[in-house]
C-alpha cells in the first residue's frame, strides 16, 4: 500500500521513526510529511534513510502539488497527532502540507494522539476527536504510561505495532460492509457463591480480534464477551456478560438478522446447580449440572443463508476431533486449535488453527498473530458469503434491546 506518515511535533515523534521502519518492512511505501514542529523533535534524515520516498515538508518546495500526495495514499496515517493537528484537521484547516494532504486525501485516516494528560482530557481535544470519528477517522487511542517531563498519566502514543496494525486495517478489504457480525469471547464464569466461580484458561483475545477485524472491513459487529479486555473498534458494540447462561440471552437476542455468528466464547461445561446468595464457610459440596449448548441453540434458530462458525480447542488428536465436531454441531466453520502446542491458544497473543469447512476442505493457518488468524478466518466467511449464501447487504435491524455500546 502506499502509506504517507504524516509526523506533527511532538515528543513522541521519535517513535515515528519506528512505525516508518516497520511499515516498509511490512511492505509498505512509506512517505513521510514532517510538520515545522516535527523537524524540533527528530531528523529529516532519519526518515530519509529509512523511508521508501522523500521526505515532503513544505507546501513551496519542489513541484508537488498540494493534492497529489493525499489523492495518491491508499492510508493516511499521523504519528504523533498533536492537540494543535487534531484541531487545525478538525477544522478543516490546510495551512502546511500535512493538513493539506488530510483535506485532499479520500484514502482511510489513522490518527494517533500524542499530548500531556491534561490537554487529552481538555473538552476542545476531546470535541476535535469526536469531529474527527463522526468523519470515520480511525483513531489509535493514547496509553497510560510516563510522558515527557517524567509525569505518568494518559497521553502516550501507541506503541508502533498497534500503529502498523491499524494502517492495516484501515487499508485493508471492506469486503463485509453491509453485513452484520455476531461474535462471542472469553470463558464464561459460573458462580458458586457471590466471590467464588468455575471458569477456565480462555483470555477471550481470539474472539476480540474476529470482532476487531470483522469491524474493520466494514461489518456491523455485536461482541458478546465475558473476557475483561477492551475493544480497540469505537464501531464494535459490546455486551458484557458473565455465565454461559447470560451469554445464551444475549447470543439468541443478537443473531437474529446476522450475517454471521462466530462462537469463539469457551463456555464453561458445567455449573454449579443452585449458586448460593451468601459467601459459602467452609469447604462446600458442589452438584454441577450442564450448561446450555448455545452453538447448538444458534444452529437451530439459525436464519437462511446465515453462516456459523464454532471453535474447538483440543488437546488430543485436534483434526480428528475437529471433524467429527464440524458434523454434530452443524456449523459452516469449525476453527480447530491444538491448545497443547507452544505459542497456540490460552493467554497468547498469538494462535495456530486449522480451519475444516463442512463443505470439504481444510485451511492451515500456521502459528500467526491472533489477528492474522481472525484475517484468514474472515477471508473463508467471505468466500461462504459470496459464494454459497448469495444475501444481498442487509443492514442492522432497529431492535438492539437489551445491548450497550462501549
Ligand atoms: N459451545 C457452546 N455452548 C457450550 C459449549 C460449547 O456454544 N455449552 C461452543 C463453543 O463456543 C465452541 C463449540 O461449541 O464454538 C465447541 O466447543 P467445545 O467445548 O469444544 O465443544 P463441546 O461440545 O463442549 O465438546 P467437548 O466434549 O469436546 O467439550
């Protein structure tokens, strides 16, 4: 893709530096636009020798002229994004080649905020960002870590690799616009009293990305999750739940008019049959009952044409069990993770799956990062999509009872 890194003058432009690095190892062709500021804070020849193009500064060198930079770039991406850029963008300003090039450009823009604690809370920066996301500007939400000056608090740029990822994203196929996704995560927690539950070992990570890559190639996304994480998509809406019996409720609400249904969630197998109301003394005996089968539930309620995806984490013999899997749960997709291997499942920031299809066939995905993995995931829903299930784009219904936005 052909990139522009446009760097405003910030301390964090030192890391700029990086995410050009790391863009062209990507494979990307990178230009940087280096504001007046910016050249306070790092070298033009930096970027010169590291960069795929010439460092562009002014509006008056050269023969450029002011569109061509904007209207060329597949993805617009500024790090750091100072309060004064995110203002003079908001208000349409286009006084230097950057701001020039953000008005010319009809290619995705990702923003990352850089700044003090207290000008990121300030209402104005605030204000400018929600301008900014109404436009679909993809923003990369600041850290909480030390900033200039040694203070600690909100403001510190992302770090460089969640920067690649989201020029990625925005750069990448919009090829489930139009459709709406339901996605479940995390492992369910069964209470036994009001402090103690049965859970298990699963972060919730891998249904996090599908939702997050789901989102970013355009579909409308439910995240049904009972992991603790955040959401990196302001476009995802979340409902947070707790038991397997919450995230029955909310997966039956939810998958009404989907696209498609992804059940990532490991729900815990079984329950305590009564939860006691009071903190339990003492060492109790537990009865466990069944939980639902909400994978089962979604395939019999499921609507014409809609694709279902399950997951399966094995431990022994992965494929073989996958297979027989596929079949009894009657899902169009089944992801099969051996959770035993190094690198693979729990807790990891990355996966290793193979991915059977109940038409035939399997796709090995090797071990990647769990966001590649929801990619290749994806790649095979679209493939149903457009080639068994022939739907048109529907939109989201009206009726979103019962879920909140995050
Ligand atoms: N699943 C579900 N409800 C349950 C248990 C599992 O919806 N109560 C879903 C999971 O989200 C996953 C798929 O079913 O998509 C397979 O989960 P898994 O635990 O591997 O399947 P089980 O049917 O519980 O089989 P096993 O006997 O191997 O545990």
């Amino acid at each position: 893709m052909r990139v522009v890194l446009g760097v405003s003058g910030g301390i964090a432009a030192y890391k700029a530096i990086e995410v050009c690095r790391r863009l062209v190892d990507a494979g990307h062709h990178v230009t940087p636009v280096l504001t007046d500021a910016a050249v306070h804070f790092v070298g033009e020849t930096t970027f010169a020798a590291l960069a795929s193009a010439p460092v562009q500064r002014s509006l008056w060198e050269g023969t450029i002229p002011h569109t061509r930079l904007g209207k060329t770039a597949d993805v617009v991406v500024v790090a750091p994004a100072t309060a004064d850029l995110l203002a003079r963008y908001a208000a349409g300003m286009a006084d230097d080649l950057l701001t020039a090039t953000l008005l010319a450009t009809r290619a995705p823009v990702v923003v990352c905020p850089a700044m003090h604690t207290e000008m990121w809370e300030h209402p104005a920066v605030q204000d400018n960002l929600a301008r900014l996301v109404a436009r679909g500007v993809v923003v990369v939400p600041p850290e909480t870590g030390r900033l200039a000056g040694g203070d600690v608090g909100a403001g510190r740029m992302a770090e460089p690799a969640a920067i690649v990822a989201a020029v990625a994203a925005a750069g990448g196929p919009r090829d489930l616009e139009g459709r709406r996704v339901v996605v479940s995560a995390g492992g369910t927690r069964e209470r036994i009293d009001p402090v103690r539950v049965i859970t298990n070992r699963s972060s919730g990570k891998q249904g996090h990305a599908v939702a997050e890559a789901a989102a970013a190639r355009g579909a409308s996304v439910t995240l049904v999750t009972a992991a603790p994480l955040s959401v990196d998509a302001p476009a995802v809406e979340v409902v947070r739940v707790e038991s397997a019996a919450d995230m029955e409720a909310a997966m039956v609400a939810a998958a009404p008019g989907a696209d498609v249904v992804v059940m990532a969630a490991a729900v815990a197998d079984f329950r305590p049959k009564a939860s006691a109301e009071v903190k339990v003394h003492g060492v109790p005996e537990l009865v466990l009952e069944q939980t639902p089968d909400i994978l089962a539930e979604l395939v019999r309620r499921r609507d014409p044409g809609q694709v279902i995806v399950g997951f399966a984490a094995e431990t022994d013999d992965p494929l073989e069990r996958g297979a027989g899997k596929l079949e009894r749960k009657g899902v169009d997709l089944l992801v099969v993770n051996d959770v035993s291997a190094p690198g693979v499942g729990f807790d990891h920031d990355t996966n290793a799956v193979t991915i059977l299809s109940a038409g035939g066939g399997a796709v090995e995905v090797p071990l990647r990062t769990k966001r590649e993995v929801a990619e290749a995931l994806l790649d095979r829903v679209v493939g149903l999509l457009t080639t068994t299930h022939r739907d048109p784009p529907r939109t989201a219904p009206a009726d979103q009872t019962g879920r909140t936005a995050t």
